[in-house]
C-alpha cells in the first residue's frame, strides 16, 4: 500500500485493508505470522565492514603507496631515521583516517536510538506492553501524550492529539492529529495529518492506531536507505593531493633517471651515481607533504573550536574554503526554534514587543513609545487570557555546576508544553503577567481543550468575583462566538464594521507569515452551565490578535551578508510552509530584489532532474520539502559544479548532510543522527560560525599551496642543480648525504610552519575558487618552475665559480660542494618568506609568523653545524667556507627571490574599469 493511498483511505478502509479489528486488534498467532513476512520493526544498518578491514583499507591510498616505495629506498640507503620518521606518518595517517570512517559508520546506529522502545498495543482484545521491534502492519497501538511514535501509522481516534515532527519534516510547531480522510493528491509529509510517523513525539492528547509500515518501510526507515546509498564525496584536498602524487613520482623517477644516466655517460662512477639518484629521488619525493597537510588540518581544528566549530573529519576544513552554496534548514538553524509573540492587535492598533526566544523581558511598543498593561485594561485582559488558556510552562534550566558560563551567556529559560502556549506565556511574562502570579487568584475549574473543528480552545476559572470562560482559537473561527469587543477598555457591541478590521488584521499579519491567534473572555453569570463548550464559547467578548513566528536569530542577517561578499549562495531548504520560509529569506536578506525564486516540495517532484537543473541556481528558497527532496536539491547543485555545505538539525536533514560536499550539524538542537553524518557540527547552533569556519578554510587551503609552492620549487632546485651539473659534465656538485640533509634542513620546520601562517587580509573579498580548480592553477605552477629554475642555476653558478679557482683539485671539489650547499639550503629558506604572499616578499612583513622565524633559525643552524662541528664534516663530506664565499653565497642565493621580488613591485598595477567597478574580485 502506497503512501498516498494510506491518507487518502477512510478509517474503515484501512481496517480492512490490513484485515484487523480495532476492538480486538490482532491475535498473538497472526501477529508472528506477519513478522515473519515483514521482519522485525527495527533499522537495517546495512552491510557492515570489520574495523580490521576499515583500518587496512586506509593504506590503499597512492600518496601511501609512495611513502612507502620512500620508506623501503632509506632503508636500503642506511638512513633507519628517515625510514621510522615515514613509518610513523603512514601509521598516523592510518589511524586518523580509521577513526573518522569508524564514527561516520555510527550513523544508523545513532538513528536506531530514535525509536521507541515499548509501546502498548491491542492483542487478542488485551492492551499490552510489547517491545516496539515486535510490532507488525496491522497492529492497533494507543499513543498518548510523552509517547515516541513506534511506527508509521493511520490514526483511527485522536483526542486533541499533537505530534511534534521537526526532526523529520522541519515543521517548527506540533501537528494536530486527526483520523479524518484527506482528498487531496500529492501532498508533502508535513501535511498528511492523519499519519504519524516512526520516531516522532507526543506533546499532547490521546490516540488510536492502526500500523501501516514497519522497519525500513517506514519514512524513517527511507532515510536510513539514503545514509546508506549515499556516498561520501572525496574531498577536494584528497582529490588534488592524489593527482599531486602522481605527477611527482613520475617526474621524479624520470628526472632522476636521467640524472644518473648523464653522470654516467660522463665519466661518473655508476655506484656513486646510483647512491645519488637514489638520494635525489628521496629528497624529490616530498614524503613529508601528507604529514604537513594533517598537521596544518589539525591546527586549523584548533583554532576552530575557539570559534564554536568543531571539526570531524580533517579534510572538510579545506573543503569549506572553496564552498560555493551553503544550503540550510530554516528551523532551528537560521531561526531560533522558539516561537515567539512578536505583533499584537488591539482596539485597532497594532504593537510590537521585543525580547529573544523564551527570555521573559522584553517591552510593548507602539510607535516606539512603551505600552504599560497596567494603565491599559485591554492589552492587560489580552495578556491574561494568553496564560490563563495555556498549558506551557516557562522555566529556568538550571546550569552545569561544571559547565564555564561564557562572557555574554544568561539564564537559559525553556518551555515545557506546546512551542504556542509557551509564546504566550512568555508574552505574559514579559510584564509581569505570570502563571504564579495568577494561579493565587484564579483557579481552574475546567478545560475544553482544541479540536480540529471548532479550532479553539477555553478554560473556565474562578476567582473572588466569580467564574469566567477564556478563549484562544483561529481569528476566523472565533469571530463567530464574540457578540462584544474589548475596545479602548470599554466593552461594545462587536458590529461588522469592527469585525472587518479584525479580519483585515488578521490578513495582515498572516501576509508577513505570523501565526495568528485571536483571544476572547466572557464573565459566567450564576446561574451560567459550563458543562460543554457550546454553553461557554458564546457571547465571547473579542479583546485582540496575537501573531507570532519562529525568529531569525539576530547574527544571521550579517552572516549571509558575508556570505555573499565572499561569493557564496545561501540557499534555504525547510519544510516548513512557503509563506513562511518566503518571509524569513526576505528578512535576512537572502533573497534578491530581483530574479530570486521559491520553489515547494510540490512544484519540485514535477521537475525532472534536467528541469530542476536548469532552474536551481536561480532559486533561493525550497519549502514544504521531504528528505528525498533535501537530497534532490544538493545533488543537482553538485552537478551544476557547486560545492555544496549543507546544515541542518533534524533527522529529515542528514542523508543530504552526508551528500553535501560537507555537512554541517548544529551542536545543540542537532539530532544524534545529523551529528554522526556530519563532517563539521557547530556548538553554538550559531549560523554565523560557518563563516569564519569558511575563512578558516580558505587560509587553511591557501597555506597548504604555500607550502607546495615551497617544497616543490626547493625540490626542483635540487632536481635541476644535479641535472645541469651531469648534462654539463661537471662533478657532483652535492653528495647524496648532503641532498638528504638538504631535504631534511629545508622540508621540516619551514614548511609546518607554514601551515599556520597568517591569511592575507583579502581573503574572503575573493570568489570561491572553482570546485574542479587544479592544484598548481593561479600561476602556483609556474611559480614553482620560474623559482626553482633560479634556485638551480644559482646554486650551479656558485658551485662552477669556487670549482673553478683551482680546477682538478679534490679539496677545492669538497670546498665547492659545501659552497653549493649552502647556497642551496640559504636560497631555499629567503625563498620561504617569499611563499606567504601571492605577489613577492615585499608585499608582506616577514617578521609577521614568528614561528616561521624561529623555523628557519633552526634550520639555518642546522646547516652551519654540519659544517662548522669537527665531528660531523667527515660525515657530510664539507669543509668551512670563508667570508669571500658566503659572500658568494647570499648573493647567488637571493636572487631567485629577490630578482621576482622587485619584478613584481616594479609593475604598474592594473587600474579599475569604470564599467567593472565593485564587482567582485576574482579568487587568486
């Protein structure tokens, strides 16, 4: 039976599909015989992988695969340090990659904990306590108020029954329950009102059941399908750095190759030469690079927890650099999901109140002067009946004692009761109105509580001066019951004159997408009945509206200005109504004056993927969404080329969470479920935090070029320094325990270091960099070359002027050499400040990363060791130089740097076309 067959069928045509009495419910018998044929009520999780196979498939990996062929050549070359030093990055990168699939893999597990575990079912005409997995289609089950839905069901009796289904549908109010039939077509889940479904709550009322779908049938069970059948996508970073390693072995190999090719056609020895190209492609290889590219993701990890965003899986913090399109959830995630009263409507004025969320202070305003209840009978009356006909309960919670209160962090008040009655609780609150307060002079007599048909809901209470009936209901509904109205503290007859203000209104507020209420009382005489409804809900006397919404939270409006400096789409994704979806996109700002879109759940299972394709970079906001929607959204955003975040909260939120390039959980309201499927969740629930974890991971990503740019022009340097010597048939002008000493001096401390190099100050005034961008684009390639051909040729020049003072002579040879090294490792390390800016060394301070400093100064003592300390010239076949050479050696080695230096200070900059001004500025 198909889902929407289910809520088009009557309650009787459901029995009798699923062949059940609903007196007697089904027998033990029956009830076997249908599990076996349907299974157990539970999530499948899905093939499972052992954490054996889940850590060795971590060593699959081609960068792997290449540390390893390093570890095995500095074995055989002796050097134990450098082979344990790359054993040790592979395990660690192993184990870093094991952990984050294990925890992506508790997904399911954490969705299964939504379930409930016992519900109370019919029997053989016996209510009984059952666990919830032993549920079957056709079973009758009773709900009450506290209860989690145990499955997909067809209401049969709903008693003032309100399911709260956020986590599922991103509706931010419970739905009332009915068991009536529904006529219209395809509608999304949200609407279906006489369906309850798996794993959702019970906030209110009673019901009976009939269960339609179990386990993976149920519309929970389709997202655990999705988390299942949805791929994690490789990351950019991992994406680049595997076509990096591919480049670099086999130009590596080749270069070496025909390095010890030409030394031997030229009269090298073929042993020695084969001990330095051995050497050379150690030192080409930068083993290294996946080791600094975890430690620059890790410290970048770290500076985004100081900044509420906690990271769980490393390579999704250069993935956000290049986010083009965050997608998000409107509930709870650009909203505060605490309905709130922000309009009244009495004696034909309108108010504003102000306050946050639940917080109970805040003021009336109308025309920006404060409204005082005290000197206003009417607004007072309104205020009263709001908490008098609720059942909420506003409350402090109280504070971990171990918990650090933050600098501007307050009491946090909650609501326990229904997300409207607390709306108005909180209003009352505001100004005193308060249940304790008012339970000292009231007390409840009776309670006629909401129904789908007549729409309201009243109390009767008594006091000192006697009993009265308050009301809240649907303005249109209510109308119908006032014969008076509260105006200007004065009760007149309500005329249809005022009832056309009140209705108009009403439109009013309803248009800016408000959740409007009206509010009514009657005094009961003596010798008034109050048995039923119909004796009390007539003779109302109309005091007000009230109109509330589910607010934007007060950082999101700058964040999404950001956003769009930055050249990144924020899209809204909800579930919630269009109407209101609309009105919040346009009070952040999210939405153009002009050509912006909204599209419903509805309008979007009309378009093929083609169509939706065609028109999904115009839309801003989709509304009255399903999970298959969510998921539709990002992965046609993804074929138009985007890179794709993707937030949310909600249950309904995390198979597209787990599509999305990365998705991004909120760490408070967030569902277990979102979290796992997570690769960023935000503490603070603060939308605001994607943006500086945005501009975290674009310097994160532009440091992991810098250091690239640095390791693979000194790489080259070295590479083309040995190539030039052999093609030009001049000794070796380093030894192969030199260029590992080299690769060791050069490639540690500078290149981690800049890894955590400060960010240019225009970083996020670029457009993202484009999804498919290659590692070396931006001019980064020829960078490398144009630097590393310099660093080559100045290191040979050094080397072929000392060899030339006295040609032929072995001593001279050693004192050459030692002049090419340290030319090599001094024009390796000015060329590293060159490396933190996109234009040359004079663009930026270079005492600015004193980590950077303190790197190089230990570098450079490092090298002076091995040749100044008696003990280890022997070893590293150097002599010490004088001043004339060291002389020789600054100059040769600061011209790679230099010289591009001054050539980029000296050209002109481009001036701004008149025609392009304030456009955005393409991404270096």
């Amino acid at each position: 039976m198909s889902q929407k067959e289910w809520y088009q069928l009557t309650a009787e045509e459901v029995l009798r599909v699923s062949k059940v009495d609903p007196h007697k419910g089904l027998e033990w018998e029956e009830a076997k015989g249908r599990r076996e044929e349907a299974g157990y009520n539970e999530l499948s999780e899905g093939p499972t992988v052992s954490p054996i196979t889940l850590f060795l498939n971590q060593f699959k990996d081609f960068m792997v695969l290449i540390l390893m062929a390093a570890t095995l050549i500095s074995g055989l070359l002796g050097e134990y340090m450098d082979a344990i030093t790359i054993v040790a990055i592979i395990i660690i990168n192993g184990v870093l990659g094991f952990i984050q699939e294990f925890r992506a893999e508790r997904s399911l597990r954490a969705l299964k904990e939504l379930t409930a575990p016992s519900t109370k079912v019919i029997r053989g005409g016996t209510l009984h306590q059952i666990p919830a997995k032993e549920l079957v289609p056709g079973d009758i089950i009773m709900l009450e108020s506290g209860d989690r839905i145990p499955a997909d069901v067809r209401f049969l009796e709903a008693n003032s029954l309100y399911a709260e289904e956020s986590a599922l549908t991103g509706e931010s109010v419970p739905v009332n329950k009915m068991p009536d039939i529904l006529r219209e077509g395809e509608i999304s889940l949200g609407d279906q009102h006489n369906l309850g479904f798996m794993g959702t709550l019970i906030t209110r009322g009673t019901g009976k059941a009939v269960v339609i779908r179990t386990g993976m049938e149920t519309e929970m069970g389709k997202i655990a399908n999705l988390i299942q059948s949805t791929e994690s996508q490789e990351t950019p970073l991992q994406h680049r750095l595997e076509q990096l390693g591919k480049i670099l072995i086999v130009v590596s190999i080749a270069l070496t190759v025909v390095v010890v090719v030409a030394g031997i056609i030229h009269g090298q020895p073929p042993y020695g030469m084969f001990l330095a190209g051995v050497s050379l492609a150690v030192a080409a290889i930068p083993e290294g690079l996946p080791a600094i590219v975890t430690i620059a993701l890790a410290l970048g990890v770290q500076r985004m927890i100081k900044r509420k965003a906690i990271v769980r899986k490393l390579p999704s913090v250069e993935t956000l650099g290049c986010a083009s399109v965050i997608c998000s959830d409107k509930t709870g995630t650009l909203t505060q999901n605490k309905m709130t009263v922000t309009h009244l409507w009495v004696s034909g004025q309108t108010l504003e109140v102000t306050g946050d969320g639940y917080t109970p202070f805040g003021k009336i305003y109308r025309e920006g002067m404060i409204i005082e209840p005290a000197k206003n009978e009417t607004l007072r009356q309104l205020l009263q009946i709001g908490v008098l006909c609720s059942n909420a309960v506003l409350y402090e919670e109280p504070q971990d004692p171990k918990r650090k209160k933050g600098k501007d962090e307050g009491p946090q008040w909650q609501i326990k009761g229904d997300p409207t009655e607390g709306a108005l609780v909180v209003l009352g609150a505001k100004e005193g109105v308060t249940r304790q307060l008012l339970d000292k002079m009231y007390q409840r007599v009776k309670e006629f509580p909401f129904d789908s048909e007549r729409k309201r809901m009243s109390t009767v209470v008594s006091s000192s001066s006697g009993r009265s009936v308050y009301t809240k209901g649907a303005p249109d509904m209510l109308l119908a019951q006032c014969s008076y109205v509260l105006w200007d503290n004065k009760v007149i007859p309500f005329t249809p004159t005022l009832k056309a203000k009140v209705m108009s209104a009403n439109e009013g507020m309803a248009r800016s997408a408000l959740r409007v209420l009206g509010l009514a009382y009657r005094d009961l005489k003596v010798a008034d009945r109050a048995e039923d409804e119909d004796d009390v809900e007539n003779n109302l006397v109309f005091v007000g509206l009230t109109g509330m919404i589910d607010p934007p939270r007060k950082e999101v409006r700058e964040a999404i200005s950001k956003c769009r400096k930055a050249g990144i789409k924020t899209v809204m994704i909800t579930g919630d109504h269009q109407t209101t979806a609309e009105a919040i996109a346009r009070t952040l700002g999210m939405i153009p004056q002009t050509g912006g879109l909204v599209l419903s759940g509805v309008e979007l299972s009309t378009l093929s993927d083609e169509q939706l394709d065609a028109r999904v970079d115009e839309v801003y906001v989709f509304a009255r969404v399903s999970p298959e929607h969510k998921l539709r959204i990002v992965k046609s955003l993804q074929r138009k080329g985007h890179v794709v975040a993707m937030t949310g909260d909600g249950v309904n939120d995390a198979p597209a969470i787990k599509a999305a390039d990365i998705g991004i959980a909120m760490g408070i309201s967030g569902t277990d479920v979102t979290k796992e499927a997570s690769a960023l969740v935000l503490s603070d629930d603060n939308f605001s935090t994607i943006v500086s974890a945005i501009e975290e991971g674009r310097g994160i990503y532009e440091n992991i070029r810098k250091f690239i740019r640095y390791l693979l022009a000194s790489n080259v340097g070295e590479i083309l320094t040995m190539f030039i010597a052999m093609i030009a048939g001049l000794p070796l002008p380093l030894v192969p325990i030199q260029i590992l000493w080299v690769n060791l001096v050069t490639d540690g401390l500078p290149a981690m270091a800049l890894g955590v190099d400060q960010a240019e100050k225009d970083l996020m005034q670029q457009s993202p960099r484009p999804a498919k961008e290659n590692i070396f684009a931006r001019r980064l390639g020829w960078k490398i070359l144009s630097r590393g051909f310099l660093i080559g040729i100045c290191t040979i020049a050094a080397f072929y002027l000392v060899l030339q003072e006295h040609p032929g002579s072995s001593v001279n040879l050693v004192r050459a050499q030692s002049v090419a090294f340290a030319t090599l490792v001094m024009a390796q390390l000015i060329h590293v400040f060159d490396c933190r800016s996109s234009r040359s060394i004079f663009h930026r301070n270079i005492l600015q990363n004193k980590v950077l400093v303190l790197a190089v100064l230990s570098s450079l003592l490092l090298m002076l060791a091995v040749m100044y300390v008696p003990s280890l010239q022997p070893i590293f076949k150097t002599v010490p130089i004088g001043f004339r050479d060291w002389c020789l050696v600054f100059v040769c080695a600061g011209i790679p740097t230099f010289l591009m230096g001054i050539g980029s200070v000296l050209r002109t900059p481009k001036k701004t076309d008149k025609k392009n001004f304030g456009t955005k500025p393409s991404y270096r």
